[in-house]
C-alpha cells in the first residue's frame, strides 16, 4: 500500500511575510528535460506575458542533465520563475508537492515539462475554473504510440471501475485548481494520478475540458507501461481505502453561546 508523504507538509497555506500573491502559479516538475524548458518558459511567456500576475515553479526532480542549470539562468533573468531543487530524484508526486508548497497563486495550474503539453490550452481552463474547484484536461487526440494510447484507455477503465469515479484521461498532467482545494487533499506517494478523485471524495467540484497534445519535442519518456502499471495500481488500492473510510457525518446544528 502507498506511503503518505512524509516531507514537509505541502498543504499549508504559504504565509511567508513579505511575498505577495499571485493570480496564477504554474507548477512545472522536470526530470532531465534540459532541451525542452527555455522553450516552454518562451511559450508560457508568450501565452501569460501579459497578464499582471502569475509565477512559474519549476522543480528540478534531481536531474542528471542540465535541468538545473536552465532553471538557475531562468530564474536570475526573470523574477516570475522560481526554482526549487531536489537533492535526488523524488518522483513526480513529490515535485509536485514541492511545487504547489512554494506556489503563491490562488490559482494552480500543472503541466509536464516535455512540451506535449500546450500553455496556450491553460486560459480557456482557468475561464472554466469559475464556479468550480478544478479543471482536468483530456487529451482529443494524443501524440503517442498505439500501445501507451490503448494501455492508457484500460488503465483509466480500471482506475474508474475500481475508486467508483468517471475520469476521461487520469494521465493528462495539464490541469487547473483553485488554490485552498489543492492543499485540502491529502498527500502520498502517486497520488498525483488520481487528483480528480481525491477532489471529489472531499466534495470539490471538478469538471473536465478537452485540450490539445503535441509529440515530445526532445528528450525520452520516463515512464512507461512496465515501470508504472504494477505502483499504481497499488496506489489505486490506497484510492479506493480512502474512499470506504470516508467520514460522512450530517450536522443537525451547531450553536455557540456568546
């Protein structure tokens, strides 16, 4: 069964004195992704440039190329990017985390790294975001092989079938949160395959939206069907406990005397 995150609490609020809120964080994991972030970093620029308020958080999951050396040259040039560094490799989940810890947004979005992800999907998402709690996306047509497109289609049915919720494209990373919902979840390892679900036990309202996916632009995949399959489906299993021992008590009233 999957281990909760043991670090450092990610779900607090960040009350650090002297910074000021943002409109908007993007949180961006990389791993070895050294060819593709000044290109992101240019199209997230060219999407949210303009806009009076937003950051970028990438966390560098203990990268052996030279992920950290662009995040440190973009965050000395553009006081929007925020770096966070990751002693060794801590999985996505947990630069997830790192990321949305040091986020100061209300608003969170989340993408990959590798550019199949599109930035310019991200305003229409946060128009959505009114009224709700989150937005998922799900990829219309993916740019991948037969075979991970056709694992990833029974894995959600599998996902779906066994947390008892209705997730087109668990695997899309291109989502956006209303920033107390996000640090309302509890947090585990894997946990960011199953955020939707998690959302929705707590009574958040989530919708979904369709958005774009491109081919990997440079670098390789680091996951495939062998090294996943087996982990999450026992973080599914974490899912699903969660799920029966939900409390779910009805206040009749509450009264406090003054």
């Amino acid at each position: 069964m999957s281990q909760v995150f043991a670090q450092k609490p990610p779900l607090a609020p960040p009350a650090e004195s002297g910074r000021e809120p943002f409109e908007l964080s993007l949180v961006v994991p990389a791993f070895d992704e050294e060819p593709n972030l000044r290109l992101l970093y240019e199209r997230i620029v060219a999407v949210f440039g303009a806009r009076p308020s937003w950051e970028l958080v990438l966390v560098d999951d203990g990268s052996r190329d030279g992920t950290g050396k662009v995040m440190r040259e973009l965050a000395l040039a553009d006081p929007r990017v925020v770096a966070v560094f990751f002693e060794k490799n801590c999985g996505q989940t947990a630069a997830l985390a790192a990321g949305v810890r040091e986020a100061r947004g209300s608003r969170i979005a989340t993408l990959d790294a590798d550019l199949q992800n599109d930035p310019a999907d991200l305003p229409a998402l946060l128009a959505l975001l009114e009224g709700h709690d989150a937005v998922v996306g799900y990829r219309l047509r993916r740019r991948d092989t037969f075979v991970r497109r056709a694992s990833s289609r029974f894995a959600n049915w599998v996902r779906n079938r066994i947390s008892g919720d209705r997730i087109r494209d668990t695997g899309c990373s291109l989502k956006v949160f209303r920033a107390e919902a996000l640090r309302a979840i509890p947090w585990f390892e894997g946990m960011h395959r199953f955020l939707p679900t998690l959302l929705r036990y707590q009574g958040f309202r989530v919708i979904e939206a369709p958005v774009g996916h491109h081919p990997r632009h440079a670098g390789q995949s680091k996951y495939g069907i062998q090294n996943r399959a087996w982990r999450a489906f026992k973080d599914l299993l974490a899912v699903r406990w969660m799920r029966t021992r939900m409390i779910r008590s009805s206040v009749r009233e509450v009264l406090r005397a003054r």
